[in-house]
C-alpha cells in the first residue's frame, strides 16, 4: 500500500509511541470485501479514500472516477457523505456500468 496525505504521514511517523491506543484500521472488515479481494490478483487492487475531512467539486470526482475507470485496474473506492461541495456525491450510470466487474464502491 502507498498511502497519501494525512494517512502516510501519520503511518510514517517515528516515534508514535504516546499513540499506543490508536488503531490504524483502514476499514471494519467485512466478508463481502474480503470476498471481492481474495477474487483479484495480489497487489492489484487500487484503494481510493479521501477521507471525510476531504471535499471536491462535481467537476473533480467526475474526473477523478473516469480517471479510476480508464485506469482499467480493479479498485475499492470509499466514497463518504457529502464529499462534494454544495450537492451530493452522485456517480452516473454510465460510469457504474462502466466498471462493474472490477469495482467495489463502499459509501
């Protein structure tokens, strides 16, 4: 895994020894993910989560999806509430049809 952002410096960090009590759990596992990843080729599968602290325009997760489906690569994409300025986190039919035999969308 290659973590960006806040996620990698705090994974990075020398001495996190006063965070002892802190987990660091990307997500509860559940059987239907494991499932789905235990069906990929190892080190295959792009993780997308930008965290609930991140917001984007309508116009940068259109870009960043379609980027994600040309990518061709598999990949799980948490996608948390309201990551879109202003309006809801809407992914079109087009883009789920798209890439439905290589993604797993968690919201």
């Amino acid at each position: 895994m290659y973590p960006i952002g806040s996620f990698a410096s705090f994974s990075q960090s020398e001495s996190i020894d006063h965070l002892q009590s802190v987990s660091m759990s990307l997500w509860k596992e559940e059987d239907a993910c494991v499932e789905w990843l235990n069906d990929k080729e190892p080190k295959s599968v792009v993780y997308v989560n930008f965290g609930s602290a991140t917001v984007l325009t309508h116009n940068q997760l259109n870009e960043f999806s379609w980027g994600l489906a040309n990518s061709q690569r598999p990949f799980i994409w948490v996608i948390h509430e309201d990551p879109v300025i202003g309006e809801s986190a809407t992914i079109g039919k087009v883009f789920v049809e798209a890439t439905k035999e290589r993604a797993l969308i968690l919201r």
